[in-house]
DNA sequence: ATTACTAGTAGACGAGTAA
DNA sequence: TTTACTCGTCTACTAGTAA
C-alpha cells in the first residue's frame, strides 16, 4: 500500500482524483525523479491494484484515480491529521524566571523591534518575559519551530551580530503575545516572551509564578 | 524523504512528537509489519537524517521525533491537505432526469425508507429525484464514493433481493437531502436523491433542468 | 513520440548471531 | 532481554531497446 503510495499522491496532484488527466511515463517519472522505466512498472502496479483505470491511447495515457485508489489516500492523510490537527494550538507549561537575562537584552535591541511592530501589529513593551518551560514540555518546543512563524532578519549594531530570530504568536490568560526563538538555537527550556503590555506588571507575575502559554500556529 | 515515512509516521502516531517515547526496534518492527533488524536499520537511517533523536539507554532506547522530522511530516501532509481539503463539499453539477425509473422504484421500497428516516434524520418523500451528472463532473463520484456515507442494509422482499445502499448527506439549494448509491455499482452517470419534501414540486423542476448538488462529508 | 520488455546491477530485507 | 553487525536472497531500479 505504502510502496505506491508517491506516485499515487503525484497523481492525485496533478487532478486524477476528478477525471481522467494525461500524463506519459515520462512525465511521471521526472516529477517523481524516477526513470520513465520505473514510473511505466508504477502505473502498471498501481493498476494491478485497481488504485488506478487508465485509457492507453496511441499517443499518451490517460489515468484516473479509482475509488480504491481514493480510500487508501484518505487512510494515510487521517494518520497525518492525527498527527498535526491537534497541533494548532500548542500549550506549554512553565514558570516565570528573571527576565533580563541575556535573551531579554538581545531581543529588546531596536533592530528586532521595528521589525516586531510590522510583523506582529503591535509595538511590543520593552521587555521580555523569561519562562522556563517544563521538562515534559521542552519536547513540544520542536513542534512550534515546525510552525509558521514570523522570521525577524538579523542585523549588526557595535560591531556585533544578531541573527535572524522567529516570532511565534501566543496567549497567556488571553493575552496576545509572541514566543522568540533564534533562529538557530539548540537545546534551550527557556523562551523569550514579547507583549504589547509589561505582562509581569499586568498579571502581577512573580518569579516561580506558574504559567500557562499558548503558541497559535499562523497558518 | 519518502522512503522512511511511513516509519517516521509511526513514531508520530505513538507520541514521539512531544516528547521522547520508549520503543524497541522489535516493537517498531511489529507495527509496520517488518523484522526487528529492518526497524532497527530504519531508526539508524532516520539518525542519519536527523530526523529523530535518540537516548541509547543499557535495556530500551528512546526516540523522539526532531524539528526537521516535524517538517518533513508536514510536507507530506500539506499534499494530502491540497488533495482532500478542498473535497469536505464536493459539487455535481447535472440535469433533472425522468424522477420514477428503475433507481427509483428500489430506494422507495420500505426496508431502506424506514433505514434513511434513523441514518439521516428525516422522513424521507416517498420518491426520489434523479439527476444526470454531467459528463465532467461523473469523476467526483467516486471521490463522494470515498466519503464517509451512511450504510443502509440490504434486505429481502418478495423473492427479490436488495443489496446495500449508501446514503451520503447532501444539499440542494439548501435543502437537506441525500445521494443514495448502491453498495456494489459500475459505472452509472445519474443518482437518486431523497428528501423529506417533494423536491421537483418544492422547486418547480422539470425534465432537463440545470441543477446544482453539493455533497457533504458527514466525518 | 509513446509504453513496456529484458537484462544487469544496486539496494532492501530478514536470518543468524555477536555484544 | 536489548541493538545492530554480516551475509545470502530477493526485489527494485535503470539502461538498452523493441514495438
């Protein structure tokens, strides 16, 4: 099911799911980076497995997606969307660390900051909030750097550079705020929080103070 | 890219998303129905990908799954989003053809009515009006095929037999009604559709009359 | 142009087994 | 128990080529 399942999608791509579409073992082969030989065996084992009816004309094939063929699409896009629909919203755990630490000084630098008023609608205090995520949730910091985010460019101000680094839009108790994360971090458990307002002032934060943050895929 | 994906979906499907989750190659091995030594190649192409991360610990390694195994994932998934996403709603265009044929006759019949009343919600009018799909649009039926419809049991009657139908919910001009497709059918290129209204006289329809049919994906 | 055969090679797989 | 090596087999691929 598995094995064909490339060609099949490619198919589907290209509008086999409605009609019949035209499409040689050469050209199949070529958006699939396979051999003419390889993708003419495909559509012949597709075809065995009924995933497919095809019109072989004098010129060019014509091939439609059966039912079947349908079907089995379908299973492996519900494993893909038990994969990722729950996703949209990602909630990590954490607690309030001190917040000036040297991520906070190196966002709060006027380069990023022009670039986050643009990026995310709204100028942002000049600030961060520190948060240490939970150890079960550190994992979950992958999944919002496979989110859409907003890229904010890099810059160099004193001789120094500072990377490109990405806004990830997020609510704490209802509150729109952004995560930032460089661009090219590696193991971290802590997050950098942007927000229109001086959220530990606003939510009357104390270092230690539980907290819930919730990253909003863009999308 | 393609080739470990159904492994990488896998680890996915059993958590190894958001955090690192405990699975031997055996284990691995036993869900895609390959050898312990094939799932443990698999892992080690994974590494080599960086797709995943791993903890070798002395009794049970543990996997999890990195942002560019994320990523990967979601490439594929957004071909099946193109593919399907546009597919909840799927429209027939066709033309209103003689009501009371052949088709007609076997849905009336009262095993399946008392059936639709239960699977749909309503009473369905004792009649069904059959629509000519257009050349161009008799492809969706297979993709409507696909959807998750409502199972309508065969029965006996008289001698005669009558085999499963499916029910797919469906609107005409915002009316609640539903395409009604044997189980076991070839090629047709008209359906019947019941409704608890009378849908020829509700909207004044004759022979030959242009229709629109928006068949709903009821998951 | 096409599709798809045959033949030779590269790669995937599982059994046996070591650590 | 684990993981993962080697090795024989069998499948999958591409080049050449026929129709």
């Amino acid at each position: 099911m598995s094995k064909y399942s490339s060609s099949l999608r490619e198919l589907a791509l290209l509008g086999a799911i409605d009609d019949y579409i035209s499409i040689s073992s050469r050209e199949l082969g070529d958006a699939l980076e396979m051999s003419q030989q390889t993708a003419s065996k495909k559509i012949l084992e597709l075809l065995e497995e009924k995933l497919i009816t095809r019109d072989l004309g004098a010129r060019k094939q014509r091939i439609k997606i059966t039912s079947k063929g349908i079907e089995d699409m379908k299973k492996e896009y519900n494993q893909y969307r038990k994969i990722f629909e729950m996703t949209d919203i990602v909630t990590l755990h954490g607690s309030v660390s001190s917040g000036m630490g040297e991520g906070g000084y190196y966002i709060c630098q006027n380069g990023y900051m022009k670039q986050f008023e643009s990026e995310l609608g709204f100028a942002p205090f000049q600030g961060t909030l520190n948060i240490q995520i939970d150890q079960e949730d550190v994992g979950r910091l992958d999944l919002i750097r496979s989110m859409e985010g907003h890229l904010i460019k890099g810059f160099s101000s004193n001789g120094r550079s500072f990377g490109n680094v990405i806004a990830y839009k997020a609510k704490i108790r209802n509150i729109d705020c952004a995560i930032v994360i460089p661009e090219r971090s590696h193991y971290m458990d802590t997050v950098e929080v942007i927000c229109q307002y001086h959220l530990r002032r606003t939510l009357s934060l104390e270092d230690g103070d539980r907290i819930e943050l919730k990253a909003i895929c863009s999308e």
